[in-house]
C-alpha cells in the first residue's frame, strides 16, 4: 500500500510554472506518443513527427480520461467503507453476543450450584435417617443386652454368694430353686440373637460424570466445537 502511493504521488501533475530543463521555456505542449511534457523547442527536435497537443487542448481529453478512470476507484472506496460499516455492526453484535453468553454460563453455573446445594441437602437428610434408623436398631439391641446382662449377673452374685456364705444345709435346701432360675434366665436369653444386627454399610453412591462436560460453546461457522471440562 506504502509502495502504491509513492506511485500515485511521482505521476501527479507538474507545477504549472514548471519549465524545460533543456531549454528553459514553459512547458506548454503534451506529446501524446511519449505521454510527456514539452516546450515548444522540444516539439521541433526530439518530439518531431509525434503527436502533440497544446497542454490546454490536451488537458480537458485527458482529465475526462482521468474522471472516468477515477469512477472505479470511487465504486471501491464506497464498497469499502460499506463494509467497514458492516464489520463495525457485526463487531458490535458479536461482543454484544460474547457478553450475553457469559451471562448465560453464569445463570447456568448459580442454577447448577442451587440445584447442587439441594442435593447436598436431600443427601445429607438420607445419610442422616440412614445413620438414626440404624442407631435406633443398635440402641434397643444395646438395652436388650444390658437387660438381659443385669440379670444373668443377678443370679450369678446370688448363687456365688450362697456358696460362699450359705451352709451346706441352706445350699441344698435352695439347691432345686436355684437351678431352676439359672435354667429359666439362661433359656430366656438367646445371645446369637444379640448380635449387631446393623453394620455400617451405606456410603455415598456418586454421580459426576455430568460434571465432566456442563455444556458447549458452538458456532455456525466452526465445526470443531470448544468443550467445557471440570477441573480434576
């Protein structure tokens, strides 16, 4: 482009003072076959047998020339600045756009989190009952087996107690009743069935895939599209 107007200023028209270096006249004659400025000397010497007009003569056929020539030129200018004019609107449509869209992703991004602090919420309330129900199981098991402790300790300290206090008489006496008791506590308790029941087996069954890719950014005019990813 810088070449091209070094062009257009070198074949701008020449001072109308402006005089032959040869020999000092005005130059007052264009010789149409060297496309040049000449003074009248000139035209009988080196210009002789060539086409020449006088400059006034020649001036308005070659500025109706120019005129024409100059209508192109004029058809591109106003071309270009149509599309200036169309690349500034479109410029502006698509920063308006680009704008939009991060809104866009940012509404998406809170409606995601909403939705993600429900889950959590819903989720927390589960484990929760899961944790209590489970406890529930395990807290009467816990009172079953103290129960059933407290007794079987009972007649334990009383039956020690009478070997170790009572007469051989008052042994035997009671011999028959304390057998008895000791069978009826100890066929009341059934140990297996005291064991947990409950284990803790629950844990959180996680679904995040979805996470892996929220969405695109797609374009008419691009085939490969921008993928969003989680970051690890």
């Amino acid at each position: 482009m810088y070449s091209l107007m070094k062009k257009t200023v070198a074949i701008l028209p020449y001072s109308q003072e402006a005089t032959c270096s040869d020999h000092g006249k005005h130059l007052e004659i264009f010789c149409e076959t060297c496309n040049t400025l000449i003074c009248v000397n000139c035209s009988y010497r080196d210009h002789k047998h060539h086409e020449c007009e006088l400059v006034t003569d020649s001036y308005s056929k070659h500025r109706e020339a120019l005129e024409k020539s100059l209508n192109p030129v004029k058809r591109k200018i106003e071309g270009l600045k149509k599309v200036l004019s169309a690349l500034a609107e479109r410029e502006g449509e698509i920063r308006e756009r680009g704008e939009g869209v991060l809104e866009e992703i940012q509404e998406m991004v809170e409606e995601m989190i909403s939705v993600l602090r429900e889950s959590e919420r819903k989720l927390t309330e589960q484990a929760k009952r899961v944790t209590d129900d489970k406890l529930k199981v395990l807290s009467e098991q816990i009172k079953s087996a103290e129960k059933s402790l407290s007794v079987l300790e009972d007649v334990e300290d009383y039956v020690e107690q009478s070997l170790k206090t009572g007469s051989p008489q008052q042994v035997l006496r009671s011999k028959k009743q304390m057998m008895e008791r000791m069978s009826e506590v100890t066929a009341g308790i059934n140990v297996e069935e005291l064991h947990p029941k409950e284990k803790a087996d629950f844990g959180l069954s996680k679904d995040i895939k979805l996470l892996d890719h929220i969405g695109d950014i797609v374009t008419s005019t691009v085939l490969q599209q921008c993928r969003v990813k989680r970051i690890a």
